[in-house]
C-alpha cells in the first residue's frame, strides 16, 4: 500500500484547511499517550500546537519515576523471609503501570514501545527485581541516548536471562544476544551484518556470567570474559560487551537511524511507511547522536503527523483500547481497574511483561480476529456498567461538560460518539443508530418537550448503553 500523506517533517501551522482542532488535539494525545481528557482538550486548544507539545512531552522527559518499592534489591531468599509473594511483586508494578498510564501517559506509551522493541519475557527469569530494573531502565533512557540505552540493556539482568547472557562465556559462547541486537534491536533482519558478525559478536558479549542466586545481581566475571581479539563490520580488537556497541555504532549508524526511526514511524503514525519522512527522521537521529527525544518532538510537531490521511488509520492495542477508554472520559477512579483491566489486555492478546516472543507483539491486524474482537466488546461492556456501577453520576457528568449540559439526544450521542472515534462516522445513518441507542425505552414525547434531560435518573444508564454502543464500533477500534 502507498501513503498518501503530501506534507512532511516542517512544521504544522494551522489553517483554515488544517486547523487546530478538538480533532487534531485527540489526535496527537491519542499517538503521543493514550488520549486527551476535556480538561487537556481545553487548555491545548487554548495553548495553541506548539506549546501543547513541547508542555506533554517535556512534562513526560522530567516526571520522577515512583518510588522504589520495599522489594527493589531483593533477591529470592529475601522475598521468602519477609514473606513477600513474587508473582503479586511481578503484577503490583504493571497496576501501578497502568495507574501512571492513565494519569499520565506519554511516557508510558514510550515505554510500551521499547517493550516491545528491546524485548524481555517475564517468565524466562521470574523475578520481579530483574522486571523492575528493566522498566526502570526503560524509564531513564527512553527518550534519551539509544546507543547507551542499548549498551545498559545488553548487561541488565532481565535481558541476559532471556537472551541467555548470562551462560554465553568463552569457553561455551552462546549466539542467541548477539543475532538479536542486530537482527531486531538494532539493524533489522538481514541488514549491514554476516553471520560471521554475529559469532565474533557473541565472543565480545561474553563476561556478566557472575551470578550465584536466583533473583540476585549478575555481575562482571573476567573468568567468563574472551579476553581476545574479535573481527566485527571489518574491524579487529578485542572488543567487549561495551566497545562493541560503539562499533556497530559506528560502523552501522545510519542503517541503525532509519531501522528505528521506520520503527517509531510505524508506531506513532502509520503502517504504511513514507520512505521520505522516516529518511528525514534518520538524519535528525545520527545528527543528534542517537538522542531519541529530538526525533520524537520533530515527528510530532510536523505537518506529516497532522495530516489527515494519518488520523484513525492505526488498530488499538489492547493497552490501548483499555486506558484510552478510561483516561478520554476521565473515568479512571472506580476500584480494582487494575485487576480486571490487566488480565482483560492480557485475554485480549497483550499480556504486558508477557510479549508474544522476542519479535514482539505483531500488532496492527494481528489485534483483531473474531475472537480477540469479541473480547474487546466484552472489556468495555465490562468496564462501561462498572463505572456506572460505582457511580450514576459519572457519565452524565462527562456527557453535560462535553455538550454544555444540552438535553438534545442528537447533540450528545454526536458529540460523544466523535469524541471517542477518530474520523467520526461514515454515514448519518450511523450516527442516527447511535442517537436511537441512545433514546432507549424513554417514550419519544419527552425529548420531543426537550424535559428529558442528563439529570434524569435514567441517564447514566442510557448513556452506559452509548458507550457500549460504540466500543463494538469497528471505527472505534482505530487510533
């Protein structure tokens, strides 16, 4: 398929054509986090593009991560004498995940990206300490330096047990961390390296093999480390676990720029790649020393990224589908979200902590089928009567503050139905469905008076069947 867009990485400018919108705003919080609340859609409208971009992002660079807890440098036996449960430890970090998405979400739509990106799989190590270091981790680099972040990632623990780091030694090299750095975090399969790359590879990422307990630190263990010289991309030394990421660095920097720029480009914008675009966002990478941050603010300060052939052309992901719901209607204050809101992504196919294997999760089509789909309706039926049911005044409230307490079913099913679908919908006759779901049962004199109104003690249930209305909208499962 071919991307349609026309514009590219110059600086949008409103206009009557393109104007800065409730639209546009949606839009950038939809790619750049997990949605805009009212209250954001206000103060964006009002700040104008330019500093409601640089205001979310920046805010989302300097917030401090939260608070190490109790558990943080525990190894196995330390979580058994304090009598702390390890898999609750594993499950309490993505609550707490998912509370900072919804209040937050910028930096957490970053990070699910890098964890799908520079993948690890929770089970391979089971240890909540080597989980948190590696979100930490994630935290501290991810709008930053990428050839230190892969340089830290090489050596954190949760990588070197699923990638098996930690047995790749001198005298038993393992492969495994090397074909992958190259292959899928840092050139793509079959881009810039030989085999031979590889295997002299492996021999330099030899050295962290000093672990001794389950849970425990991995170490630094010259007996492990080969302590020779090693031919990599042409170049002969006797390069380690660090001075080789400054060689494939080095050697391989701009095939490394467009790999992960065509990456984030297919993240933040669309499937369908504009070559053009994602070569200028390379160039700004290598030109800024692999910092990602500057890559990030040009891509969604652009003319490109506002364009309407890339609004509502990407498949939610589960975590999508799930906080965007939650943080768009501010709806994100009822008890046990996290629970039931984790293990429903997970049953959705994005089990985070879980991807599907080193490749990631394959995202976009892959998020839908007839059963996957099913379960999303089944989610926002489950989470749009939980939130009426832990309060009827919720909806009704949302719904008075979007339309200026309006008493027109016409107005607020069009108007809540636009707030939560990208392009809106593709007929009139759709949206009179929508307004007719609605209605209910309320016999139709009522809002032919205009006495029904959002205070009626009926609202926030017709309103509860709206919502579920639109979450089995195939429009509404598009970012």
């Amino acid at each position: 398929m071919m991307n349609c867009a026309t514009l590219g990485l110059e600086t949008y400018v409103p206009s009557e054509e393109q104007p800065w919108d409730i639209g546009r705003v949606q839009h950038l919080y939809r790619r750049a986090g997990f949605g805009a609340r009212p209250a954001d859609i206000s103060q964006a409208i009002m700040d104008g593009p330019a500093a409601t971009i640089n205001r979310i992002i920046d805010a989302a660079v300097a917030r401090e991560s939260r608070p190490d807890p109790e558990w943080a440098g525990w190894d196995h036996d330390e979580f058994i004498t304090n009598e702390v449960d390890i898999f609750d430890s594993f499950i309490s970090l993505y609550y707490n995940w998912i509370d900072d998405a919804i209040a937050y979400g910028v930096r957490e739509k970053l990070s699910l990206f890098w964890q799908n990106h520079l993948v690890t799989i929770y089970e391979t190590h089971s240890c909540p300490t080597y989980q948190l270091q590696y979100l930490k981790l994630i935290d501290q680099y991810g709008f930053g330096d990428y050839r230190e972040f892969v340089r830290e990632m090489t050596k954190t623990p949760a990588m070197l047990f699923f990638l098996n780091g930690f047995e790749n030694n001198r005298e038993n090299p393992n492969e495994n961390y090397a074909r992958e750095l190259f292959e899928l975090f840092t050139l793509g399969e079959n881009n810039g390296y030989t085999q031979e790359d590889i295997v002299e590879a492996s021999r330099a990422l030899t050295g962290w093999n000093g672990w001794t307990s389950y849970c425990g630190s991995v170490d630094w263990a010259d007996w492990g480390y080969d302590n020779t010289d090693k031919t990599v991309f042409g170049r002969t030394g006797n390069f380690n676990y660090s001075s080789l990421i400054d060689v494939l660095f080095e050697e391989r920097g701009e095939l490394i720029a467009r790999f992960i720029c065509g990456k984030l480009y297919h993240y933040y914008v669309n499937k369908t790649v504009n070559e053009d675009v994602v070569e200028a966002m390379a160039q700004t990478f290598v030109a800024n020393d692999f910092q990602i941050l500057p890559v990030l603010r040009e891509l969604f300060s652009s003319a490109h990224f506002f364009e309407a052939t890339n609004v509502g052309v990407l498949i939610k992901s589960p975590m999508e589908v799930m906080v965007s719901f939650l943080r768009q209607g501010d709806f994100g204050d009822f008890e046990n979200r996290q629970g039931w809101g984790l293990w429903s992504v997970a049953n959705m196919g994005q089990y985070v902590g879980h991807p599907t294997d080193v490749a990631g999760w394959k995202g976009d089509r892959a998020w839908i089928d007839s059963n996957r789909l099913t379960l999303r309706w089944d989610f926002i039926d489950g989470f749009s009567w939980g939130i009426h049911n832990a309060s009827e005044t919720t909806y009704p409230d949302f719904a008075k503050l979007l339309t200026d307490s309006s008493n027109a079913p016409q107005v607020i099913a069009r108007t809540i139905v636009d707030y939560f679908v990208p392009r809106g919908l593709v007929s009139e006759t759709a949206y009179e469905t929508a307004i007719d779901v609605l209605k209910w049962d309320i016999p139709s004199n009522y809002y032919d008076t205009g006495e029904w109104n959002l205070n009626w003690d009926t609202a926030s249930w017709q309103l509860t069947l709206l919502l579920r209305h639109i979450g089995r909208m195939p429009e509404a499962q598009l970012s």
